[in-house]
C-alpha cells in the first residue's frame, strides 16, 4: 500500500466511509497504478497488483522477492523514459 500511494499519490482504497473502505479493501479491485498516474510503466501494475493481491497465494511469497521485483522495475525504464519519482520510492 506504501508502495503504491508512493507511486500514484493516492491510496489504493479510498472512502468516506470507514466501512467502505474496509469492503474494498477486503473484496473490491485494485485499479493498476498506470491508471491512476499515466505514463507509469506497466512493470509497476504487474507487480504491485500482485504485492496487493487479495488471494495470498498470488503475493510476493517474501520481501526480499518483493524488493526484487520492485528493483527489477526500477530498472527496466520503457523505452528509455526516467521514471525519476517511482525510482525515488526504491532507491534506498
């Protein structure tokens, strides 16, 4: 969730109420960060949607395999393109 706010600006669930905001996090859809701050390279959708998956089965099984999916992102730029505040969220 830290990841993604980082990213996006925005949390991944959001609501006025507080119950809401529970059932989507227990049950609604996570929108692919790239939706919510274009030009974001697709890489981070595959691997926070998985990092937030709702099955655990389908997370990162550790943190280190999540820290290197996130590295492995950092590094792989889409056509070139410096993704500067994305790299500003992992590079320490």
């Amino acid at each position: 969730i830290v990841a993604y706010e980082g990213l996006t600006g925005i949390l991944p669930f959001t609501s006025a109420d507080p119950m809401a905001a529970m059932y989507a996090i227990a049950n609604g859809p996570v929108e692919p960060p790239s939706r919510r701050r274009p030009g974001l390279s697709p890489d981070w959708d595959t691997v926070l949607l998985r990092a937030l998956s709702k099955d655990p089965a389908e997370r990162y099984a550790s943190m280190e395999q999540f820290a290197r999916a996130v590295l492995q992102c950092r590094n792989n730029y889409v056509a070139g393109a410096w993704d500067y505040a994305a790299w500003q969220v992992v590079r320490d």
